[in-house]
C-alpha cells in the first residue's frame, strides 16, 4: 500500500533520532504553552558555560593552592566537591584523578554518556559520539593528538571509564608561573577539555 500527500512540515533529517524526538516534543509543549523556549536557552547555556565548567575549575583551583584540601579531593572527591556547594544531578558519587609528570589521565564512558553534569555542565557532542567512546580507550594517544594534545612516548596514558554510579574529575598538572594567584585567577586556566583529560590547563600569562 502507498500514499501521497502533500505536507509542507519540516523533516529533522539532519538530526539524530533521539535529537530528532527531543524537537518534536519541545515544538509541541512550545504550541501549548507549557514552556518558554528563550527559558530552555537560558538553562541549557548556564549549564554549557557557567555553572558547569566553572564549578569544575574552582574544585581544581582550590586543589592547586591548598594542599589539605586537594589531599580530602583524592580520599574522598564525593565530600570535597560537595563542601563547595556542587553536588546534584550526576554528580552524586566522584572520584578525581590526578595528573602528574609520569601519568596524564582520560575520561570516557563507553556504554552511554555518564558525565558529572554538577561540575562540568552538559556534556560535549563528541564526549556523546561512539567515535570518541570506541576509540578512547583502544587508542587514547591517537586520540589525544586528534584533540591537539601531543604527549611524550614515556608519558603513561590511564584512560577512566565513567559509569551510573561513579563519574571521574581529572586535577590537571598546574600551569608553571602561576604561584601565588588567588583561587580565582587560577581557575581562569582550568577549561573543560583539561577536566575531561583531553586537553591541557591553559598556560600562565
């Protein structure tokens, strides 16, 4: 059996399906009157830009500048990273790992998406894609350079495999030249990629 019709309505067919789903659904509840799509943006760019990353790079600042606290970060990241304030959807069972001249740590999740959404805001895309998923763990080096990160041979890449029910922090390697900046200035260095462990803290000007 076949059918024609015309229909002028828009196909999502540069989406993804679940994309696809999650626009359809926003467009219906948006005719209804039941959200306000400049309110969606607004939550969704506080979690991609503000409070996200930014709560992420305070955790890692602080580590930085006070040894006692980066000591309870390693014992118990769950309790140091909620005596700051950020705990919430995601983020309820932490571990950070530390880099250091021997070790440089990577974060994927390989079943699905787990992201510590209370401290690095919404995942990026590519953290999400099977690509990155796949290959991080068969090929972090590779990996690692395709992001512009390239490490020395004798650098050991440990990769971390996030789950439902323990999601991980990389404490990246401080930036020389930065000694005696406030907590505040220190946090400027720390982007998200370097929490993630696919980049680098951004270099002390």
């Amino acid at each position: 059996m076949s059918h024609d019709h015309d229909h002028d309505h828009h196909h999502d067919n540069e989406l993804d399906p679940m994309a696809a789903r999650v626009r359809a659904l926003e467009t219906i509840l948006t005719r209804k009157g039941l959200i306000d799509p400049a309110a969606i943006d607004v939550i969704v760019d506080t979690y991609e830009t503000k409070v996200g990353p930014r709560n992420g790079a305070r955790v890692v600042a602080k580590a930085w500048s006070d040894r006692e606290y980066a000591d309870w970060l390693k014992r118990d990241a769950t309790a140091a990273i909620a005596s700051l304030g950020y705990t919430g959807r995601q983020g309820e069972h932490m571990q950070a790992v530390f880099n250091t001249d021997e070790t440089h740590n990577l974060v994927v999740c390989t079943l699905c998406s787990c992201y510590p959404w209370s401290v690095l805001g919404l995942p990026p895309v590519w953290y999400k894609a099977p690509p990155y998923r796949s290959r991080a763990v068969i090929d972090p080096r590779g990996v690692l350079e395709e992001f512009g990160l390239s490490l020395s041979k004798d650098k050991n890449i440990r990769v971390w495999d996030s789950t439902a029910e323990l999601r991980y922090l990389v404490v990246p390697q401080r930036p020389g030249g930065s000694d005696g900046w406030s907590e505040d200035k220190l946090a400027d260095l720390v982007t998200r990629d370097s929490m993630i462990g696919t980049g680098l803290a951004r270099e002390a000007a």
